[in-house]
C-alpha cells in the first residue's frame, strides 16, 4: 500500500524529527481510516471528533514507541480501537449512555430508531443502508466487520488491532456474517432490523 | 474469496458516510492546533478522562524509578544493575569517586562538520564537509561511521547535501544541492566534491555556497556571489529547497528561503526585527527596513543554537545581529545542555562548545583540536580519560549535530555506515 511504504521512515525516526510535520502527514494518510473506525465503535460524530483528536495526539506524544512490529495503519487502527472502547467504558461508568450504541447494549432501545434519531440530528449526513445494518450490530462484531471488509485487513492484521488470537478473529468473523446476512434478509422481507 | 465477502467489502468500501468526510480540514486543524499547544508545553497527563489511570500508571512508574534507579524505557539499561561494584569501572569514574554500576549509552550522536580551505586564488575559498557517527559500541562508545559530505535525516531518509560544481563561459559556481542518500556505488561516479575535499579548478569562482548549519528540515546556507563586486548574502532554507542549480538567484530576495515571518508568525517576527533595524539584502540604502526577517542564519554559540538577523547595511556584506527569539523545537530539538558550563570548563579548560544528549549520559566537549565524548551519568560529567575524541583539522566547526535515541541507534547505525563513503 502506498501509504505504508511513505511511512517506511518511521522506523528511523531521530529525537530531532519534525514530529509535528510527520504527525500532519499521518493525519493526511489516515485521518479519514481513524474517524471511521471511531464512529464505527461510538456511532456518535462528536465522540469521533474527540477520539481521532486524541488518536492523533496520543501519536504525537509516541511517535517514537512504533516499534514497526506492525504496519503503521493497524498500529493506528488499534490505538483508536482502545481509544474508542476507553471512550465508552468512561460513558458508561458516567452512567450516559450515547444514543447509537448496539440494542445488545443498551437496553430497551431500538437500533433502528437510534440511528434514524442520530441520521435526522445529523441532518444531511445519510449513511448508506449496509453501514446502517453494520452499525446495528454488537460491537465485536462490528469492529471485525468494519475491519474486514472497509479496512481489508488480514487475518494476522485484525488480531494486532483487537489484541486477540487469529481463531477468536475468525470465529467473530464467522457469526458477523451470519448477523449482517440475517438483518439484511429481515430487511428484504419488510421488517427493520432488531 | 466468499462472493458475499466481496459484496460486502464493495459495499462498506467508502466509509459510513460515503463521500462525505467525517475527518474535515476543520477537526484536522484542531488537532494541529492541539498539538501545536502541547509541544510548547511540558507533557502531562492531558486527556481528562484518563487523568486518573495517567496518574496512576505515572506514580507506579515514578516509585519504581525512585526506588530501582533505571530506566522503564525499553532499550538498554541506564545501568546494568546485575554488574553493579563499589569500585568504580576502570575508565568511568565519576567526578565524586566511586561509581556503582557501569554505564551504558542509549543515544547515538550524528556530527556534520565543515572546514574552510584557501583557495588557489583570492575569491576562490572553499568548504570541505564529512559527517561521522558516534554511537555505542563493545560497552562504550565509538565512531562507528565516518564520510565526506553532509549526511543529514530528513523526513523519510537520510538526505546528502554536496557541493556542486557548475561551469560556464569559464567560470566556476559552486553551489550546495541536497537529494535523498544513496549508498555509494563503486560504478557510479561520485559528484563533484563528494568523495574528496573538493580540488578547486583554477577558474575564477563566480558564485559560491556554504553550509553553516544544518537541523531537523532547516539550513543556514552563507553565499557569495564574485560578478561585478562581491556581495554576501546569508540565508535559512529548507532541506528541499536546496536544488541543483548553475546560479544563485538576481535579485537576492528572489533566493528560496525562509523567513523569520513565516517560521514564527507576523507577531513574533516583527517585534524581534523592529529594533534592530535592519537593511534588506540588494535593497537601496532608502528602502523600508526588514520587518519580516527575510535574511537570517541559526548560528551556534556556547552550548546551543541561536537565531540572528543580517543587516546590509554595509551594501556589499552582512553583519550578523542577536535576536530576541528562542528556536522552536521544529528547528532545533534538543538543545539543552544537561552538563553545567562549570562542569564542562573543569574536566577540559580548552572548551569552547558542547553537546549533550536527550537521554543524559553522554557530552561531546569540542575545542580547537578536537571533539572528546564524555560519559554523564546521574548529573555527573565523567573526568577520566573520553571515551571517543575526534581530532578536528584547522578551523574545522560543527554545522550538525543530530541525536537518535534508544531503539533507533541500531538502525542509524547500520544505515548510516551504509551510505557514507568509509574512508
């Protein structure tokens, strides 16, 4: 991938590189890569304003831990990921709980209608009827989703960012398909997604 | 590939909102504004919904460090704590008597040198360069690389800056060009000036460049030009401004270059210049005085970088003047001392300058004849025997000095010796 071999450089990054310059460079390539998987965890536009801010600061600060043990997208990818759950977790505990999240989590609310709710508040902004299926879902499934198939990761790559065995990869892998192509029939048949 | 998989993946090809950009230019300039507030800050915990797993992760770390006195960093040890002795390693006593432990060295330090030769004519100077690499080796420290030219890290490689030659009508330009590094090819030959101290042609030197300092992705590049009377002229660049070229450009302020306005902002800049007064380079004696700092060089005094402004007021050369500003971090890092001046003048009465490194533990003391590397553990500048000295020629002075630091030294190492030409 063209981006990852302009970021060859930073396996030999000296305490003197402009970080600055190489973090806005990072934002160039991956910006877009980094706020789509926050609202793809949060499903909020503003937490994934604050997430991909502090993703990027946070890669400021350590620029030089990149240990080049992955490629720098996953590094970012998973960095955000742990952003993002971190995010929720303190929501959680806070006792707010963002509209948006899956109906397997946030009890008594109908996915549909929350992203419908968050896709009228968002006004103009339409997400796409497979994005709005793939939102539904509980988070792990989601996230191996959204991996998989937006972010065309390896198997190898998607166990870095959710810091789980290949297997566990493959087996969530397996019951997302199975959950999309389920709400994508019931979709067919008439009835919105529960 | 399962064809649902590939449905999939074309439909969840743009992100969830399609072409519309959930990561504007405006949250982009946001975030640069944030960063651009932390790195003039000292980093804290800043993310006020981590503050308190922060604080807590940082007092376990500061009770460890008390406690153990070494590093949490990955690497090496600061201090190998399996060795440790109350007598002091040969070689590596402390100023104070004993040392426990012996020390190990995490930052390799990269120097560009430069020194000014006669030529076989008036006008006709020039400037020889070769950079060299300090870094650990067999315990202590060595030099581990050593070649003419300026090797410098910019960005995504090591860049070469060389001095080119250029002739025409018989006369001779001498400028400097900078271009990514390459290792050096036994089939190629090598560019003019780069593999040996350049022998000057005896043609009269119509123009002339030289290096005066060299950083993260700025030069000071000092000129010459010899057609009709001589002039000087004085500026800071960027890396990638420094192309080849057969001639300096008319008039001056046509030059590529960076001002003071545009590296600090009309704010800054402006109150920095109003008091000093002083002339553009190629402008009439009338002529507005320079509010932008469009002619100015990074110069190197005692212990650390410094910015000044050029005044032209002489028309046909350029004073240097103090400025009252501190070089950013994206100019210069890195330039604190870590050893005391007094400390410094104690172990070597002849110094004149100093480096040390972001990890503490190592000081290079330059003075006339040469550069000598000192251990510096604990606040503590070694008074024993260098561990490496550099002999320096006649008028030789450092024009870089760049660090890396931890797991980077390996790789500075291994690819720094692959590119310079091993004398």
């Amino acid at each position: 991938m063209e981006s990852e071999a302009n970021f060859e450089y930073l396996k030999y990054l000296s305490s003197s590189s402009d970080s600055k310059a190489i973090v806005a460079e990072l934002m160039t390539a991956y910006g877009k890569d980094v706020w789509n998987y926050a609202y793809s965890i949060t499903h909020k536009r503003d937490q994934a304003d604050d997430i991909t801010q502090e993703v990027f600061l946070k890669v400021f600060r350590n620029l030089y831990s990149f240990r080049c043990e992955s490629s720098v997208k996953t590094w970012l990818l998973a960095i955000t990921r742990n952003m993002s759950l971190d995010y929720r977790r303190s929501a959680f505990l806070r006792k707010v709980v963002p509209i948006g999240f899956s109906p397997f989590e946030s009890a008594g609310a109908s996915a549909a209608a929350s992203a419908s709710a968050e896709e009228e508040a968002l006004g103009k902004m339409a997400l796409s009827d497979t994005w709005r299926l793939v939102l539904q879902l509980p988070v792990k499934y989601r996230e191996v989703l959204v991996l998989f198939a937006h972010y065309q990761l390896s198997m190898k790559e998607m166990a870095e960012v959710l810091g789980v065995s290949e297997g566990t990869v493959k087996s969530r892998l397996f019951h997302a398909r199975n959950k999309i192509s389920k709400l994508k029939e019931k979709k067919t048949l008439g009835s919105e997604g529960q | 590939m399962d064809p649902k998989d590939n449905e999939l993946q074309k439909e969840l090809e743009g992100g969830p909102f399609g072409p519309q950009d959930g990561f504007s230019e405006h949250l982009k300039r946001r975030i640069e504004q944030r960063i651009d507030e932390e790195s003039q800050k000292p980093r804290k915990p800043r993310v006020a919904w981590l503050a308190s797993v922060s604080a807590a992760l940082v007092m376990a770390s500061a009770v460890i460090v008390f406690s153990h006195w070494q590093s949490l960093m990955d690497g090496p040890l600061a201090f190998d704590t399996a060795a440790s002795s109350t007598e002091a390693p040969e070689g590596h006593p402390l100023l104070h008597g004993t040392v426990q432990q012996q020390p190990s060295f995490r930052a390799a330090l990269l120097l560009g040198l430069r020194t000014d030769q006669p030529g076989p004519q008036p006008g006709a100077e020039y400037s020889t360069y070769r950079t060299l690499l300090i870094a650990p080796q067999d315990g202590g420290l060595g030099k581990t690389a050593e070649g003419a030219g300026i090797l410098m890290p910019y960005k995504m490689n090591f860049w070469s800056i060389v001095t080119e030659s250029h002739e025409s009508a018989g006369e001779e330009t001498r400028t400097l060009a900078a271009s990514m590094a390459k290792a050096p090819s036994a089939s190629a030959p090598a560019a003019p000036g780069l593999s040996s101290p350049a022998v000057p042609q005896a043609k009269p030197v119509k123009a002339s460049e030289k290096l005066l300092f060299a950083g993260n992705r700025y030069l000071t590049v000092a000129q010459k030009t010899n057609e009709g009377s001589p002039h000087e002229y004085v500026w800071v660049k960027e890396v990638e401004q420094l192309t080849s070229r057969e001639q300096l450009s008319d008039p001056p302020l046509r030059e590529p270059h960076v001002s003071l306005r545009s590296l600090f902002g009309d704010a800054v800049a402006s109150p920095a210049m109003k008091p000093l007064q002083v002339r553009l380079p190629g402008e009439p004696p009338s002529a507005t005085r320079d509010q932008a700092g469009e002619s100015w060089a990074i110069v190197r005094k005692q212990g650390h970088w410094a910015a000044q402004a050029a005044d032209y007021t002489d028309g046909s050369r350029y004073e240097l003047k103090d400025l009252s500003l501190t070089l950013p971090a994206s100019v210069v890092a890195h330039d604190r001392l870590a050893a005391s001046w007094a400390d410094i003048k104690r172990v070597l009465p002849s110094a004149l300058d100093a480096f040390s490194s972001p990890t503490e533990d190592m000081v290079a003391i330059v003075s006339e004849r040469d550069i000598a590397v000192y251990p510096f553990h604990g606040g503590q500048l070694a008074s024993s025997a260098p561990l490496v000295t550099i002999a320096l020629n006649r008028s030789e002075t450092v024009v870089m000095a760049q660090w890396a630091l931890d797991n980077y030294v390996d790789e500075w190492k291994r690819r720094v010796k692959g590119l310079l030409e091993e004398k």
